[in-house]
C-alpha cells in the first residue's frame, strides 16, 4: 500500500516525476510547507530571485533557451500579482511555464485574509488554464495536467494555486503516467492534401517567401534543421519575424532579415510584392502586418500554426494548415523530394526575377547608419558585441526598446533558442532576469543581455540573483539616458516634445555592479569599445557593462503606424540623398 | 495624408454584423462560467443573453448556451477561441436564421389591475404558450416561451394591461430533427 504523503511531499513528487531540476521563486507565509520540504528534494534547486516577476521571467528565459518548461514557484497575494507580468509575457509570447502559487487555507478563502487575492481571477486571462486545489486527492491530477498543458499545443504558462491547508493534508500519491491523447486540444492532424496543395503553390509561385516566426523555434530544434532543408531545395527568401530569429542563419544569403516595423527594407518590400508567402509558425502580429487593408495585396497566403485561433484571425489566409511545424515541415520536405525531385533547378529561372528585384531592395542597405569616430553608435555597439562573440555560442536576451530592435538587425544568429526577447507583450525588464534563467540551464555558456538603461532599472535588483549563484551574466546596457524608443516616437509623432522620456537621475553603473559585488565595466569611445568587450567576455564574473552611446541615435528602417509594408521610413544617409524634407515628413 | 499619432495602425474597414447563437458543452466546474465570460469581454465580443444549467450530472458537464453578435471573422474566432479553453468539449455555432434549428426563451410577466385587463393580457399572450403560474384578485403571472423579439414586442404590449414586472431568460437552442450536434 502506498504511503500517505503531505500535499507540499506531492507537489515534489510530481516535480520529480516531470523532470524538473530548477524552480525559481519566493518564499512566502502561503507556501512555507512546501519550501519546508524542499530540503528533502536534492535533485531540485530551488534558484531565489528578488523579486516574483524575476522568478517569472528567470523561468522563460530557462524554457526559451533549454525547450522545458520553467517552473515558478510564489507565495499568496502580492507574491502571485508580482508574477502576473511575467504570465502575460508568456502567454504573448507561448512559452511554457508552470506557475506554482500558495493561497490562504481553504477556510479563509473569501474573507480578505492576510495576503488573500483572487489569484486564480486575476490570472484567467493571463494563463492557457489555472486552477485552486481544494481537495488534496486532486493535486497530483491537477499538478501533472499543469505541465501537460503548458507544453502541448501552442505553449503557454499554467497556475496551480494551493491553499496552504492543501499543502499540509496527506493522501496517497500514484505515479504518474503519461498519457498520450490531451482532451482533444492537440492539433497535428492536418491533411497531406493540403500538402500537396502548398507544393502546387510553390511550384508555380514566381515570387514566393517564407515568412518564419516562433513557432519554429518552439516546436523544436528539429523544426530549424528541417526548415533549412526545406530553403535550400526551395531556393525561396526567408524573413523571419523577431521571435522567430535564429531558426534560420541570419548571415545566410537566402535570409532577408527581420521584417516589421523595423525589419530590413528588402524584408519588407519582399512581403508587400510577393505573390506567395509561407507562414510558417507566425501570426501576423500588428507589428509585421502594418496596415492590414494593404498587406501583401497580391499575394496567395498560406499559414502553418499549430494553434487554430491564430488562422485568420488578422489576416485571411487562402490555404490554412493546423499542425505542428516540425511535422509540417518534414512531409513538405518529403512530398518535394518526391513529386519534383528537381525543384530547385527547375525553378531557379522562374524566380530570378524576384531574386534580381530583392537585390534591388538589398542596394539600399537600409540598416546602414553613420558612424563616429567620437561617440558609439548604439549600432556599432551591437555590432561589435557580434563580432567579437560570434564564434562562442552565444545566448543572447533583451529588454524592450531600441536597443532590442538594433540587436534584432545587427546580432546574426545561425541557431534556434539563442534569442531571448519579449516581443509580444514588450516587457522592459525582460532580459536580465531572464539572462539569469539562461546561464542556469547553460552554465558554460556566454550569456548577454543587451540592455538598455531605462528597462533594466526595473529589475536591477536580481544582479543579486546572479551574484549569489555564480551567474557570469553580462548585462551589456546601451546607455543613452534617454527611454530611446518613446524618445524616437516622440521626435518623430509629437514634436520633439520629450516628455517624462528622460532619465535625469541614472545611477553610476559602474558603482552599482560593484555595490551588487559583480563587475562594472564602462566604455565611452569608439576607440576602446573592442578592448573592454574582451574584458567583459573573459570575465568570470556578473559584469554590468555601461556602453555610453550616441543620445540622439533613432532605429530605422521603420513602418510608420498605419502604413503598408513598401512605405519605409529609412535610415538618415537615405534621407540625405533623397532630400526628404516637408513632404516627406508627412509619411510618418 | 493625415499624420497618425498611434504606435497602433489605424482601424481597418468593418464588416457586416450577424447574429449567432452558441452552444458550448463545457465541464461543470469552478469557474468555467468566468471563463467563458471573460473570453468575451477580453476579446471585446458582445453577448446579447447567456443561459447556463447543467444537463448532465453523471458526466457533469454544463450547456452554455450565448446569443452574440459578430462579422464572420468575429464569429470564427469565438468558437476557435472558446475550443481551446480547457474545460470545453464542443462548440455548435447556430444563425437565428437557420430554420433547422430551435431557439427559445421564457418570460414571466406580473401583472396588476382589473380582472378585464388581466384577461386581456393573457389573450395577447395566447400563442406564445401562455401559462399562469400565480392568481390573486388584483395580479398575476403569466409565463410566456417565444423568440426574444415577440417577448420585446409582449413586454411592450403588455404595458398597457398593468405590466409592473418582467423576468427573463436568455435563449436555449436545440436542433430538430433525429440528429444531434456531435
């Protein structure tokens, strides 16, 4: 007979039986049965952040860059409304984690009690499902139903919210065995007709792309391989969206580079005039579309998600195919390979039109900017930062602003799960504790968040993480003093009214990594900027990097708002030459 | 060329409304209702009436049944989103127009004044299977089922045979026929 256990035994069994190695979290007077049992659990760490939302994040940044689920783990009240940011940012961007919350005993529940929220209300929106366990005998289902649904399907976060009466009840625990069938929510089941059909799309397309986004990264590294595979028997340009970079090389000369608002000019022209697009695990997000009236208006579009929601949901398509990518992939793949095993010689004459026009558009170099000799450029920055870590296998993560958008143009990635950014939900303060989260499961690994100054401060405090766990992170801050990216709308939208964009009170950065006891660092020119890269990268230590850039640099190419994808506002060398003054000011 | 401010692009064209009525089987537990519910206000959907009740409490699911409003992207996406919440087994989604399908509500009207007046009333609510459920000498309630525009058109009706309350539901739905929605 098997032995009666304490639910807070349970919640580590299960634990155990998932495979988990790291949970990020806080203690709290809600879950202090299940940190008492922790000491019990070698195989688990528990990683102590300073705050929920770091936990939250420190967890995607784990799932992101290791393909497991992160495992949070808060206590009651303020604790779970600390990480429903974190949860949000997940849910945007699919990323599988498991939150685990304590909650006042049952009896309390309804009575405002001390630290009491309605933590399962609070989260419904945030989560793909949650649940509050009031009945011990439920917690092994409901725990291990958790993982299964954050990691099937299209990924996302999970709560399971346990009063504290819950954790100290005792009841049988029976091993867990996974099932294969999931309440029908698992769609993998798409038609080879479909297939076929998008081979006949292909085979006759004369200005084809592929438009690549998270979904690739998320279904596996499989999913990159194949959809290499799947370009060069094609031939077919490649754009990847902002999540999705890394599944394809981004120094390859088939990839156009990043589309969007900021994506690259050729990206984005490609995507306006092309006459077929691929979507492979996008979603054709407001930030790629533009105006939706004018997308791509000649094109035939075929979208492959494995999440049926997302299928016309912004955009109609004409040929929707509801799988996962990997599988996809594989039977386009296969179904070339045998029905034109000749695909890329046959097409290569009727594309070479498209390819001649996307040389065109590569002329205008559209993610040049002007150097200098006195101060960094925040581009060169990026770009150096590249140079000189390209060949080490680097993850990279980052806050939300310009200063992500420069390291999306100018950082090249050739894998998946190296890019760690917040795309959907644009969490500033995303990327240090989530550079935390990376170089647990990589400790070997060189881990950079690149960093802007005004988004880190919101969760500077987890440099203390780093530094008590032997994390050599580097947070490598573009420092311009300014929140660049509202500075840049509102130079360009509200008449260089800079309002409440500048930080008139930054900290010495340098003093403040040594006050965390880590490694600061600081550059001002371009002189020195190679050297002290070196010396923040042979640095076995967390290091905050102060790279002092250019105040007044903007981020271009850019989609103005409401505008179609060929109606580019491009970089100040462009505008030079174009002597784009009034008239052309009205674009924006 | 006007100047947009918005980080946002600016609206779209709006396609044409039709009205829809949804069925979801869902697990009949804590917090399904809120769900749902919020799936709608989220997203920014409407709904018109909602009419919940077990129907199963063997298996212990739930009929939520939703009148809404929506452009045929709109409704799409209502029923692929509600699919994938967890507790949902099925979606059937229904036009009022579809003449396959069955849709009613019920309402109670109470009524005071003269016995005239009162037998008035009741003869206005004659074909919409008027049933009194309560008689004292000055009142009464009459139970009414029909679709929900003849009950507006009663309740208004009504008015003038001493209508001083109404209460009603939203609108349940079920097929004709043998078949049933798989």
């Amino acid at each position: 007979m098997p032995k009666s256990i304490s639910g807070a035994e349970i919640v580590f069994k299960c634990l155990e039986d998932q495979n988990v190695d790291f949970i990020f979290g806080y203690p709290g007077g809600a879950v202090l049965p299940i940190y008492d049992e922790l000491k019990n659990h070698s195989s688990i760490k528990h990683i102590l952040v300073r705050h929920e939302q770091g936990a939250g994040h420190a967890a995607e940044g784990y799932a992101r860059s290791s393909g497991k689920p992160g495992v949070v783990l808060v206590t009651s009240g303020p604790g779970a409304t600390n990480v429903v940011t974190a949860l949000t940012d997940a849910y945007m961007d699919s990323v599988p984690l498991v939150c685990i919350s304590g909650q006042v005993p049952t009896h309390l529940i309804g009575t405002d009690a001390f630290q009491e929220c309605d933590t399962t209300g609070i989260t419904r929106p945030c989560t793909k499902h949650n649940w509050l366990v009031k009945d011990i005998k439920d917690l092994s289902k409901i725990i291990h139903k958790a993982f299964e649904v954050a990691t099937t399907g299209r990924p996302g976060p999970v709560l399971v919210d346990i009063p504290k009466d819950i954790q100290f009840q005792k009841t049988n625990y029976s091993k867990f065995k996974k099932e294969n069938k999931y309440n029908g929510k698992k769609h993998n089941n798409f038609n080879h007709k479909d297939i076929d059909e998008l081979v006949k799309l292909m085979s006759k397309a004369k200005k084809p792309i592929f438009y690549t986004g998270g979904g690739v990264i998320n279904s596996g590294p499989k999913a990159s391989e194949l959809l290499r595979e799947l370009v060069s028997i094609t031939g077919f340009p490649i754009t990847s969206t902002l999540q999705g970079l890394g599944c394809y090389p981004g120094d390859d000369n088939l990839f156009l580079g990043m589309l969007g608002m900021h994506g690259t000019y050729e990206a984005n022209n490609a995507m306006h005039d092309c006459d077929l697009m691929i979507n492979i695990g996008a979603r054709f997000d407001d930030r790629i579309t533009g105006k939706i009236d004018e997308f791509s208006p000649k094109s035939k579009k075929v979208h492959i998600d494995i999440d049926p929601s997302s299928i016309n949901k912004n955009v109609k398509v004409d040929l929707p195919i509801v799988g996962d990518v990997q599988s996809v992939i594989s039977a386009i793949v296969k179904t070339i390979k045998k029905m034109k095993p000749n695909f890329i010689k046959s097409n290569k004459q009727q594309i070479s039109k498209w390819w001649e026009q996307i040389g065109k558009w590569r002329e205008k170099k559209s993610l040049e900017y002007i150097n200098s000799n006195e101060t960094i450029k925040p581009q060169y920055a990026v770009q150096r930062l590249y140079e000189l870590t390209k060949n080490k296998d680097t993850f990279i993560t980052t806050e939300v602003g310009q200063h992500q958008m420069w390291a999306a143009q100018h950082y090249k990635f050739d894998k998946p799960n190296r890019w760690m950014t917040s795309g959907g939900l644009g969490t500033m303060g995303y990327g240090l504790p989530a550079a935390v989260g990376v170089q647990i499961a990589h400790p070997n690994k060189l881990v950079v968040d690149i960093a802007g100054e005004a988004s880190v401060l919101m969760t500077i405090q987890e440099m203390s993480t780093a530094v008590q766990y032997n994390l050599p992170i580097k947070i490598f801050i573009l420092n311009n003093e300014y929140m660049g990216m509202v500075r840049q709308w509102q130079e360009l939208l509200h008449d260089k009214n800079y309002s409440e964009s500048y930080s008139a009170a930054l900290p010495d950065f340098v003093k403040l990594a040594e006050a965390y006891g880590c490694v600061g660092i600081r550059a001002k020119t371009p002189e020195e900027l190679d050297d002290k890269i070196i010396e923040m990268i042979n640095t076995d230590r967390p290091v905050i990097f102060d790279c002092l850039v250019d105040k007044q640099e903007n981020c271009f190419p850019m989609i103005p708002s409401g505008k179609p994808h060929n109606q580019m506002l491009l970089g100040p060398k462009d505008q030079e030459k174009n002597k784009i003054t009034g008239k052309g000011k009205t674009l924006v | 060329m006007s100047k947009s401010k918005s980080a946002y692009s600016i609206p779209g064209k709006k396609g044409k409304l039709d009205t829809h009525i949804i069925v979801v089987w869902v697990d009949n537990e804590a917090g399904v209702l809120a769900r749902v519910v919020g799936l709608f206000s989220g997203r920014g959907y409407n709904i018109e009436s909602l009419a919940v009740a077990e129907i199963d409490s063997k298996l212990n699911i739930s009929r939520i049944t939703i009148v809404t409003t929506g452009t045929p992207q709109v409704i799409d996406q209502i029923k692929l989103q509600l699919k994938k919440l967890v507790p949902v087994h099925k979606v059937a989604d229904f036009k009022r127009e579809d003449k396959q399908v069955i849709f009613k509500e019920m309402a109670l009207f109470k009524l005071v004044g003269s016995k005239d007046k009162r037998n008035k009333a009741l003869n206005t609510c004659k074909k919409f299977n008027a049933v009194i459920l309560d008689k004292t000498n000055k009142s009464c309630v009459i139970q009414i089922t029909a679709l929900r525009r003849d009950i507006d058109k009663m309740s208004n009706n009504l008015k003038k045979f001493g209508l001083v309350s109404v209460s009603r539901t939203g609108a349940v739905a079920m097929t004709r026929g043998a078949e049933t929605f798989k």
